[in-house]
C-alpha cells in the first residue's frame, strides 16, 4: 500500500513538475494555426450508393455539366444504367 501512494505521488510530482518548467507547445505562428485547422480532404457522397469517401480518391464522371464523384467504377456504371438521372452529355473521367 505504501508502495502504491509513493508511486502516486511521484507520477503527480513528475506531472507538476512537467507543467511548471516545460512551457505548453503550442502553435505560435499564424501559419502554425492554419496549418492544424486544414482539411486533408473532403468527404463525397456517391449518388448511387449513398456512402462517404474522401474526393480525392473518387472517380469523377461530368453529366450535364456537373460533377459527381463515385465510390468505384462499378457504382459509376450502376448510376450510369439507371434511368433516375440526368442524360449525359460530356464524359470526363478522374
């Protein structure tokens, strides 16, 4: 039991310490902040079954001048097949 209140109050003793004499690292720069406040990367919805993936990694297909972004080239054929969306007029593929 002894044994366990000296480690106890070691640990808060090396904590305390640790705060006093170490500052905080934070960012201290504007680009610093900025920097921790970017996003890697946007998350998509697929029109066709409906899941979240980062754009980057999507496959973008333009269909009467708007962008969609699909999970896979098999869910981008799916859509494509179906009926529900508008005509394509233009194709280009990411």
């Amino acid at each position: 039991m002894r044994l366990l209140i000296l480690c106890l109050l070691i640990y808060l003793g090396y904590r305390l310490f640790k705060k006093l004499v170490l500052p905080e690292q934070s960012p201290t720069t504007l680009e610093e902040q900025e920097a921790l406040m970017r996003v890697d990367d946007v998350m998509v919805k697929d029109p066709y079954c409906e899941t979240y993936f980062p754009k980057r990694k999507g496959i973008r297909k333009v269909i009467d001048g708007k962008a969609y972004y699909f999970c896979s080239t098999a869910c981008r054929d799916k859509y494509l097949e179906d009926a529900d969306h508008p005509k394509e007029s233009s194709s280009n593929e990411k």
